[in-house]
C-alpha cells in the first residue's frame, strides 16, 4: 500500500503541474493575442497617416503600415503577421475605403505575405531585402487587380513607376523594420510558444 500512496500523490502533483503548465500557456497566448491586437491598432493607425501624405503618383504608398507587419513577421511567424496583415486590411477598407479599395489591398497583402514569409523562410535575405520584395510584390499585385477591374492592360505601363516606388519604400519599411526587431527585445512575447 505504501507504494500506491506515493503513486496517488505523484499523480496528484502531476495533474497540479500539468494545470500550472496550461495556465502559463493560456497567459502566454492571451499576451500574445494581446500584443497581435496592438500590432493591428498600430498598422491600423499607420495606414490612416499614411493617407493624409500626398505623394505624387496616384496609388502609391509609401507602406507604413508594412513596418508592423514586418515586424511580426520575424517576431511571431509567418501566420500571425497574415492575420495582423488581413484584419488591418478589412477593418481599414470597412473603414475608410470602398469595395475596390478592399479588392486592391487584400490582393497586395496577400501576394506581399506569401513573397515575405517565402523569402523570410528561406533564410537569404534580411529584413530590408524580404520588404523590398513586399513592397513590390503588393504593388504588382494591385496593379493586376486594376488591370482586370477596368479590363485594361494599359495599366502595365504604370508597373515600372510602381516598381521603383515599391523598392524606395520597401528599402525604408526594412530599414524600419529592423531598427524596430533590434529596439524592442521585450518583443519575446510575441515568441512562437
């Protein structure tokens, strides 16, 4: 009998560890929905002071709202930045913007999210390299979209100006970005648990 008390208790301590364990899991997501949420309200707020900067070609942006995304994308992975990326993306068009608006950014995000997380998964390029290729896979992206809205490939003559804005832009969201990844350590919260 003595051996099964011991065996009783080891199974009591056992199931007091394995609920501590899964509360500090709960606590750990709940930070990091959390911190996710904060992420979104920033990329949120980005985007609406992006669209008070004039610039002077019509469409182009300078990407913003990329610095958090980008930022995500190497603190918490690949799926919480689409997620951060995609809720932005809706609420910002439900928002501010209209049906097409939607159309143009949900393609740019979503392209810019598989060429990012592709060529960050690759391990080549830094930050500033995979939000070159954002910038400019988003820009692509939108420019298709408008191109088979208005059912027009006069629009591809308008991709080489887009281009260069999107490396210009993509060069400084990268930059951003990783001044971002290197200032915020505390950011482990956002680790992959």
């Amino acid at each position: 009998a003595p051996g099964r008390g011991v065996y009783r208790g080891d199974a009591l301590l056992s199931g007091v560890y394995g609920k501590r364990k899964r509360g500090v899991r709960m606590k750990q997501k709940s930070k990091k929905l959390a911190l996710l949420g904060l992420c979104t309200a920033a990329a949120m707020v980005l985007s609406y002071v992006e669209s008070l900067i004039p610039l002077f070609l019509p469409g182009l942006k300078i990407g913003l709202p990329n610095v958090v995304i980008v930022f995500v994308l190497y603190q918490a992975g690949w799926l919480s930045a689409a997620g951060v990326s995609l809720v932005r993306v809706g609420l910002v068009a439900v928002l501010f913007g209209n049906t097409l608006s939607l159309a143009y950014s949900f393609a740019g995000a979503v392209l810019s999210l598989l060429v990012m997380g592709l060529l960050k998964k690759v391990g080549f390029f830094s930050a500033v390299g995979v939000s070159v290729a954002g910038g400019v896979s988003h820009n692509g992206a939108q420019i298709a979209v408008a191109a088979a809205v208005m059912r027009t490939n006069q629009l591809l003559y308008y991709l080489p100006a887009l281009i260069i804005g999107g490396t210009i832009a993509g060069v400084l969201i990268g930059i951003a970005g990783g001044i971002l990844l290197r200032r915020l350590p505390a950011a482990d919260l956002l680790e992959r648990h």
